[in-house]
C-alpha cells in the first residue's frame, strides 16, 4: 500500500475489486470489504473502517471541488 492509500494492481485484484472502485480509496475499501464478508454485511460492524473509507471520499470530493473553483478563477 502507498501513502496515498492506493492499492496495487495486484492487491486490486487479489481482493477483486471492481474497475469503478480502483480510486485513490481502493486501499481503504479492501479492508472494508473483508469485515464486511467476515460479518455477513452487519451494518453495526466494521464502523472504523467505513469511516476511514468515507473520510478519504470526502477528501478527495473537496479537493476535486476546490480544483475546479480555482480552474473557473483563471
């Protein structure tokens, strides 16, 4: 795993992600994915995953949002 939580192509498929969800979060929704096979889907498991899987999201969406504000500046 890199630092910008990215995961390999092979970790990707190993884990069997989808294409759609190979993003700079792939390496937070592995983890994520397996608790939640682990307990068959409970939604009141595996909260510090989805949060830090949901954290990363609203990172990325912010600095996508604030890339384009910038763009529409110039």
């Amino acid at each position: 795993m890199t630092a910008d939580h990215t995961a390999s192509l092979e970790e990707s498929n190993a884990a069997r992600l989808p294409l759609g969800y190979r993003d700079s979060c792939s390496a937070l929704l592995i983890p994520l994915n397996k608790c939640r096979r682990k307990t068959f889907y409970a939604p009141w498991k595996c909260e510090d995953e989805r949060f830090l899987q949901r954290q990363k999201k609203l990172q990325k969406l912010v600095a996508e949002k604030a890339n384009e504000a910038a763009a529409e500046d110039l």
